[in-house]
C-alpha cells in the first residue's frame, strides 16, 4: 500500500491541526473541564461548529446526505490531531454511528439522521460496552424484545461517550440471542444517563439506562452481528489514531522537556539512558502510526486482512499508548503529575485510550482468532495446479 497521503489528506490534516491549535489549546481545554465540573457541559459548542464547517462530521458521509464522502484513513487523520489537542468534540463516536446508519438503516431513516450528523447540528454515541464486560461480541447482554410494530430495549450501557447532549443513541443490544443495533432517541421514554467519573478529565462518559424502551421498527438497522463488528473494527482503528495523537503529543512534551532541564551541569537530554527512552517511545510512535494506517487504509480497501489489521493496530496501540504514557511520566519526574503541568492530561486520556473499545488482551484474542481460522480455511482448501 502507498502510505504517501494525497494533497487532499495533506490539506485536511493542516487544516484541521490549525483549527485545534488556534480554538482548543491546552489552556482552553482547562477552562472547559473546570466549566464541565458544575454544569455537565460534555464538548466544545464552538469548536464543534466550527468543526462542522470544515467538514469533519460529515467525512463519511455520502455526498447525498451533505457530506463529502470519503473513508476512514480521512476520519483517523482527524482523530489524530483530535488526540494530539485533547480536543472535547464527539467526533469519533459521531462517525461510528454514521457509518453504521449509513450501512444498515432503512432509507427514511438515512435521510433524516445522516444529514444531521454531517453538518454537525447534532451529534450521536454508540451505547455497546456494558459493565464488567468485554468489548466484544459476547459482551453484550443487553436484550432487545419484539412487542408489535416495536422492539423493546432493557439493560444497562457503560462508557457511552457524550452521552448528555447527545440527539441519538445506537444501542446494540441481543435479539432472540444475536446481537443486533437500534437508533434510538436520546430523550426517549425509558432512557437515563448518569455520567461517570472517569480517570480522563478531557472527555464525558455516561452511565445509560434502558428500561422498556420503545423502538420503531423503521429505527432497527439491518446487518446483525456482522454489522456490529465491523463498527468495532472501525472504533477500534479511530481510537487507535486518536491515541496516536496523544503519544506523540507526550512525546513532543518529553522531547522539550529533555532539552531544558539541567541535570549535573548538563541538558538532561544528552544522557544516553535518556536518549535511550525517548528512542524507544518514538519507535512505539511510529510503530503505531505504521499500524493505524494500515488498518485505516485496509478497511477503505476492502481487503482480506482488514479485521486482522484492526486486530493488529488497536492490540500494539492498547499497550503501546501505557508504555510511553509510563515513560513520558518517568523522564519528567514528579512534575509530570501535578495538575500545573499540561502532561497529566495526556496521561489521563492515553490510560482511557488504552481501554476504549476494548485492551490489547481483547484484541488479541479476537487476533489468535481470526488466524487459527485463516489457517484452517488454508488447510481445507485444495491447492490450485
């Protein structure tokens, strides 16, 4: 694969680092978190406007439905530099909900969510993760009961980012055993959310309640199972470039941090265990970004070893984001930690990174997986002559 972004890619990510560099630093994110501390405010209303007229929103969405049509090496350049300014937009769980309306709602249905999302009116959350459960398929136990022309929705949703100010909820949920989506509306009958205090201070996650909740059959996607899983390959590539993002901000501030700080007469960074760790993190950087792309570029692609690739970034990504997150806090020393210091952020946001739709050890699972079956299929299929 050709890794070179094309000028339309170049241009996007320029304009999109300018747009967070100029409306969302560090310390306009502060004064955020502190606002949201007494008034439940989940994102940036000015940074998400000014994100809908760039485009961002509606980057997957098709050009019918007033997006711009583009695919998921488009959205991860984006999550990126979202990651990089710990930036307070729904973007991510936005996107995951276009895609899946996009490929499995009716067509009314289409027409009236998608346009929605891509002008970045309104915003959507995917409800998937449950308590004490794995991200993954047979994480799921909420139930989804057929009742008429309806489906009725019971159970209990965790880490649903955004939830408070969202329009729409896609609730993933099991019907007759399998697992299937429903769009639901945020302010339906039956529907509570609680947000959660969670270790990352830069984003909002909420507790969503579903008790008999009322779905049209006109708000059911199609797909199954299949459909649900390749939503969480997909979440699985963006929260893998969003953690990129963060990384290499953590070690952008190490970098610094080294070159300043005087140690017995000398810079700190001209000592070769320094040196030493700050070549390790970039190698986890790049090896990350090498990963996410792949997988971001696979998936466009349509190609065999896409879920393999999702597997694989997000598995390096999961664990790669707490290695330099633990070394970035070890070469700044105490100062890294306390609340003055911009870095206790990103240390915040990669820990929450490293889990979110599913750890390294879930992916990996679902990686061993998916290569014992190859393996097998390669077994029963004859050879060609």
């Amino acid at each position: 694969m050709d890794f070179e972004l094309s000028d339309e890619q170049a241009m996007l990510r320029a304009a999109s680092r300018d747009l967070l560099s100029d409306h969302s630093p560090v310390d306009v994110v502060r004064a955020q978190m502190e606002r949201a501390a007494n008034d439940a405010e989940d994102v940036d209303p000015v940074l998400w406007r000014l994100a809908g007229e760039l485009g961002w929103p509606g980057l997957a969405v098709v050009e019918e439905h007033g997006g711009t049509g583009q695919g998921l090496i488009e959205l991860a350049l984006v999550a990126e530099e979202v990651g990089r300014a710990a930036a307070r937009v729904p973007l991510l769980p936005t996107a995951l909900v276009g895609r899946a309306v996009a490929r499995g709602g009716p067509a009314q249905l289409q027409a009236e969510v998608l346009p929605a999302l891509a002008a970045g009116s309104a915003w959507a959350s995917w409800a998937v993760a449950e308590p004490r459960s794995p991200w993954a398929l047979d994480g799921v136990h909420a139930t989804a009961r057929v009742d008429g022309d309806a489906t009725v929705l019971h159970g209990v949703k965790t880490l649903v980012q955004d939830a408070g100010g969202a329009r729409w909820l896609l609730v993933t949920a099991l019907r007759d055993g399998a697992p299937e989506s429903f769009l639901v509306d945020r302010e339906a009958p039956g529907v509570s959310v609680r947000r959660q205090q969670v270790l990352d201070l830069t984003r909002a996650f909420y507790e969503v309640r579903l008790d008999g909740v009322r779905v049209p059959r006109e708000r059911h996607l199609s797909g199954g199972a299949t459909d649900v899983q390749r939503l969480l390959d997909d979440a699985s590539v963006l929260r893998s470039a969003e953690a990129l993002g963060v990384m290499d901000r953590m070690l952008e501030l190490t970098v610094e941090y080294m070159k300043v700080r005087v140690q017995f007469g000398r810079p700190l960074g001209t000592f070769q265990a320094v040196k030493q760790k700050c070549a390790t993190m970039a190698m986890l950087v790049h090896g990350t970004r090498a990963a996410t792309y792949y997988a971001a570029m696979a998936t466009d692609a349509g190609t065999t070893d896409a879920a393999r690739a999702a597997c694989v970034a997000a598995s390096y990504s999961g664990a790669a984001t707490g290695d330099v997150a633990g070394d970035s806090l070890q070469l700044h020393g105490g100062i890294g930690f306390t609340w003055e210091h911009d870095l206790h952020l990103y240390l915040r946001r990669a820990k929450v990174d490293g889990v979110l739709y599913g750890d390294a050890a879930v992916h990996r699972d679902r990686l061993c997986g998916l290569v014992s079956a190859g393996a097998r299929h390669a077994r029963q299929t004859p050879a060609s002559v």
